[in-house]
C-alpha cells in the first residue's frame, strides 16, 4: 500500500504509446458533420481546405487507439507524464473522509493541457506540407500552446486574439510573440469578416466565435497556402488530449485507488474529453460506473442551458456545423476570468455522452469558483487558472457531500492550468470587484440564429 504519499510519478518509459479514441467505443450514433454552405454532411475535400489529411483521418477515424508519433511523444517528454497528486492538505481542510487527486497539467511548458494537441497538429501539418498556420485564442492559452508548437516545428503561425483579453492581459500576447508568432487582436482589419464587424461594433470586446471566423477566412483565403488550427472541440483535439487520462489510470492504480467520480471544468471540451474517456472506456466496455462530471461557468451555461442543436462554429458562419449544445453562434458572453470557458458551443462527443445520460454537468458562479481556488492555493500552494478552479469547486463539492454521507469517496480531478497568468483576476477577486454573472438563457433567441438543416 502506497498510502503515505502524495505524487505519484511516471516515467518516460510510461508515456502512452497511443490516444484513445472514443469513437470505437461510442453508445450512441455518431452525428454527422455538416457544411455551413450547403448544410449537407463534410466532405473530406471541404475540410481539406483548413485541415491536413492525416488530421481529417483522425477526426473521422473509429479506431480505438491511434499510434502516437515518436517525434510527438519526444516532445511531450519535456514535461510528461504529468504527476497525478494526492491533495492531503486540501482533504484535511475541508474535514473530510473523501480521497482527492488531481492530475497536474499545469505542469506542461506553457502551464495548462493544451501544448498536448497543440504540438500533434503541428506535427501533422508539417508532415503533410502545411508551411503556415492561423488559429484563435480567447485567453492565450492556445495560442502559447500553438506558437511553442509550431517553433518546434519550424512553422509561421498567425493568432487571432480575442480583443478585450489581447489589451486587459498582455502576458500571454508576449509569450506568443517570444515564440516567434504573429499576434493581432481580433476583431482586426486584416479579413473582411473583421472589417466588416468593427465598422458595425468599433467598440465591440470581440468574441472566440469572431476570431474562430477570422482565423478560417485566413486560411481559406490563402490559395492553400496556410491551414486552421483548433484548439478544442474537434474530435481530433479530444483524441490528443487521452494521454491525460490514461497517465491517469497508471496513476491510480500505483495509489491502489480508482475513482468513483472524474471531475473537469469544459469550455469546448478537450481537457474534460481528455482525463474522462479513458475511464469512460472502462465505464463502457467492462461496466464500471464512474461518475463523470463536466463543470461549467453559470455565465456560459452550453451544457446545462444551451440547446441540442446544429449550430455553426463560429460567428461568420464558415465553420462547419456541428450537433451540439450551444447558447448560439452569436453569443457574447460576460467577461468573466475563465476566459477558456466561454465558447458558445461544445464538442460534439462530449454533446452525444452528455444527452444520452453517460455524463454529468454542473454550473458554478464565478465567485464560488475563486473561492475554490484560493482555497486549493492555500492548501495545496499551486495557484489554478480560473478555468480549472470550476472542477477544483466541484471537487470541493464533492469532498462536502462525501463528509455529510461519511463516505471514503474516491476523487479525481484535472488541474488543466496553473494561474500564474491571471492575477488580475485573482486581484479584481481579492479587491471584492468580482460578480456572479448568470446567463438568462432564452431558448426562442437562440433557436432564430440556428441554421435549417434537414438532420
Ligand atoms: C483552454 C482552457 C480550458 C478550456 O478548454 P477545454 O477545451 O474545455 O479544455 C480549461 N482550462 C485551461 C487552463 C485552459 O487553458
């Protein structure tokens, strides 16, 4: 028995030698994936325009594992295996019977989970001849993670950053700028779809699904030239994203544990895709039921609130349309401080688990979830990014009902990112100037914005 400990550690050697892809494994059809122009199902040639070929594969493949690339995996030993850690210290604050572990993605080189997809699509584009990339970011956590990425590589890469975050958080704007990548915030003049919105809303903060549309006419405009990255959603990114939970199943088992509950926060769905379908293979294929529960902000309610719908992608209605639940491709959210948490949308697979019950949702107030990670910072000492300050809350949650119950109730949590970079908000939260922003949802408001398919 390994009780004593805190951290439980891999090596190299214990780096997954595959990603786990749920769609061998899926207990409902899959849904299709459609044009926004003709609104019938992709075609491969269609997202050939903004994607490689071998990503297209992985996006439609139901394999259930899919090698990981050596040059991939040689990356990744920059900072994986991540540790998986006990959090004692938060355990004995809140009084309680309840096992909490987390696994600490915050780790990676540029502090949260995305570099793990982020240097796989590099990979992929360079192998298949892409010289250039454009993508989005809200926060800067995917473009960090994609510039360090496409350095490594030898790419060029153009961000579009949401512009209320570009000019109140510069930090990340620098990181990307240090990796060598070229940054504009978003709306910007440089695409007609931003021309356009700016000469309608100058004022306007900009939004993930503005930038998404930015960066897409960027690559379809380009004769080829550049391709599109995302940094979540697609069912490649969740795929990359495994090697979370199936370090963690590793892990576990060197605790002599294995979870009752999964617990992540979910903005578009890659770091809760990532640490939950590996224990949702066990839950499928041999009849465990671990409960997995995705954690969301009140204010951008797409689980709990949001229609089950075909919704565009983004904003300007080029991205392909996907069945998911969405609060609407023209939603604006509230600035609040988990900026990766605010896309209108949600990954499809994670769509399809959630509504035919496999999964579980919860919505959190902002405040609560500063609360929560105060809380873990001063027990544990990692300061969390607000996004994973959502499941740290719902870990709380969950360690307080176990007390009430007198259970011994075993919890795993995804750390998805440390918080080094937002102290501002942990400022404006300190300062008392943080509110409680719920999103009054209107069904009839969003079900006019969605488009007439016939699926
Ligand atoms: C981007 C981000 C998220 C949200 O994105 P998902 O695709 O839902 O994982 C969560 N946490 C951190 C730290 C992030 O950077």
């Amino acid at each position: 028995m390994n009780n004593e400990h805190y951290k439980y550690l891999l090596t190299e050697n214990d780096l997954p030698k595959s990603w786990y892809n749920i769609n061998a494994d899926m207990p409902v059809p899959l849904t299709p994936v459609l044009n926004p122009q003709t609104r019938e199902p992709i075609t491969a040639e269609f997202l050939n325009v903004l994607f490689p070929m071998s990503l297209i594969e992985q996006e439609m493949s139901t394999d259930r594992y899919i090698d990981i690339p050596e040059e991939v995996r040689e990356i990744y030993k920059l900072w994986r295996p991540t540790p998986l850690l006990r959090a004692r210290r938060l355990e004995k604050a809140l009084g309680t019977p309840a096992h909490i572990y987390y696994k600490n993605e915050g780790a990676s080189i540029t502090g949260s989970h995305k570099t793990n997809t982020a240097v796989a699509q590099a990979f992929y584009n360079k192998i298949d001849g892409t010289r250039s990339l454009t993508t989005e970011t809200g926060a800067g956590q995917w473009g960090a993670a994609l510039a360090v990425a496409c350095k490594f590589f030898d790419m060029n890469l153009e961000v579009f950053m949401v512009r209320g975050s570009f000019y109140d958080k510069p930090y990340r704007r620098i990181i990307i700028e240090s990796y060598d990548a070229e940054i504009f915030p978003s709306p910007s003049d440089r695409t007609d779809y931003g021309r356009k919105y700016l000469q309608e809303n100058p004022e306007g903060p900009g939004s993930l699904g503005i930038a998404i549309s930015e960066a897409v006419e960027t690559a379809v405009k380009s004769n080829g030239e550049k391709k599109y990255s995302l940094g979540s959603v697609l069912n490649h990114v969740l795929l990359h994203q495994t090697v979370i939970g199936q370090e963690c199943l590793k892990q576990m088992e060197m605790a002599d544990e294995y979870p009752d509950v999964v617990i992540a926060c979910c903005g578009g769905g890659s770091n809760f895709g990532g640490i939950a379908f590996p224990f949702l293979h066990r839950n499928l294929t041999e009849g465990l039921q671990t409960r997995i529960v995705a954690v969301e902000p009140q204010a951008t309610p797409t689980l709990t609130k949001g229609l089950y719908a075909f919704d565009y992608g983004d904003t300007a209605k080029m991205a392909p349309i996907l069945k998911m639940f969405t609060l609407g491709h023209d939603f604006i959210p509230a600035p609040i401080h988990a900026g990766g948490l605010r896309y209108h949308g949600m990954a499809p697979q994670i769509c399809m688990l959630y509504d035919a019950g496999y999964i579980e949702a919860v919505a959190i107030p902002q405040l609560e979830t500063f609360e929560a990670g105060v809380l873990f910072a001063q027990t544990e000492g990692i300061i969390p990014a607000p996004e994973s300050s959502h499941a740290i809350r719902a870990a709380i949650d969950e360690a307080l009902d176990a007390k009430e119950k007198g259970e011994e109730r075993v919890i795993l949590f995804n750390l998805s990112g440390h918080g080094l970079l937002d102290l501002s908000a942990y400022d404006a939260y300190h300062q008392g100037q943080l509110v409680n922003d719920t999103l009054d949802v209107n069904p009839e408001e969003i079900r006019k914005m969605l488009p007439k398919v016939d699926f």
